[in-house]
C-alpha cells in the first residue's frame, strides 16, 4: 500500500520554509506561517482554507500546485475554487471495493431517498432531485459538488452518517447537485 504524501511550501512556486506531510493535518499553520504551494508526491489529499478540516475544499491528486490563488483559472475544467491559503488536509486513502452512497433530499434521512454506486453529473437530471440535504456514505469515498458535471465547490464525504450536511461546514455550498467516487484518482 502506497502512503501518502504532500509537501507544503509557505510562497509560491515551491519556494520558502515546507513541510511534509503524508496523514491528515488539522493546523498546518502550527508548522508554517503560511502555505500557497504544495507538491502532491504520493496519493491523494483534500485540502482546506481553514484549519479543522472545515471551509472551502481542494481535491489534489499527485502533481505541482505552484500558487494557490491562481489554481482555479489554472485547472478551469476542474472549476475548483480560489483558495487563498491551505490550513488542514486529509489524506484520502485507496479504496479498492464497493461504492455505495444514499442520500436525502432533506436532513435527518428524510425526503426523497436514492441510492447511488456510481458518478452523478446531475441530481437534477437523474432523480429530479433539486437538493441533498443529509446521506449516508456505506462504502467508498466520494465527492459532492455544487453544481452539474462535477463543477463548483465541493465536499469530500468518507465513509459515515451526515444527518444535516449544512451543519457540517458545507454551508458555503449553495446546494449539492453532483457527486463522484474517488475511484482511480490517486
């Protein structure tokens, strides 16, 4: 098994003081004043702009990231959003098995429920659901985003209940309309 690995660097163009990191780091700032660059060696990440794994979220799969500020006009086809600086991070790890995910077109498990094991470029357009509001991730990672075709901000989702996905530092995100397995990213 492949560990994980991700190094920081305080300026852009992966220059300054770094550090390396190859697990989940909830303050990044507890080892650098800031960080605008990272190299992805090994594995994939998701990234933060505020510490405890909360705000808006990266994914990041083995390349150069060489200046945060400009990464979303850099990776247009992904539409990632501008990221001012990285605070936290988590290490997605392989998963080799069965993706399965049901989610709610309300919080608490309510509303209408579908179950879903592959991507889904649009709620809309599938389940004529306009909404996910709570799920339950079974088996696998996966990646919601706010808008069709894997477009917008996003949210990473690991195995687990989320009962109320507005309540858990997603209340950036207008609403949740397509989600991907992470599946062969990394």
């Amino acid at each position: 098994m492949t560990v994980g690995r991700i190094i920081f660097y305080e300026e852009r163009n992966f220059q300054g003081r770094s550090y390396e990191c190859n697990s989940d780091c909830s303050d990044i700032h507890m080892h650098l004043t800031r960080c605008n660059s990272c190299r992805v060696e090994h594995g994939c990440f998701v990234v933060y702009d505020r510490s405890n794994y909360t705000g808006n979220q990266v994914f990041l799969r083995r390349g150069e990231y060489s200046d945060f500020q400009r990464m979303g006009s850099m990776t247009a086809m992904m539409a990632m959003p501008l990221l001012d600086t990285v605070r936290s991070c988590r290490m997605v790890p392989m998963h080799r098995g069965q993706f399965r995910m049901r989610i709610y077109e309300r919080e608490n498990f309510a509303g209408q429920m579908h179950e879903l094991m592959d991507d889904c470029e649009s709620l809309q357009d599938r389940f004529y659901m306009s909404d996910c509001q709570s799920c339950n991730v079974m088996d696998g990672h996966w990646l919601m985003y706010e808008q069709p075709n894997y477009r917008g901000r996003m949210a990473y989702m690991r195995p687990g209940e989320y009962r109320n996905l507005r309540e858990m530092g997603m209340s950036n995100m207008m609403r949740i309309n397509s989600i991907r397995r992470i599946m062969d990213m990394c």
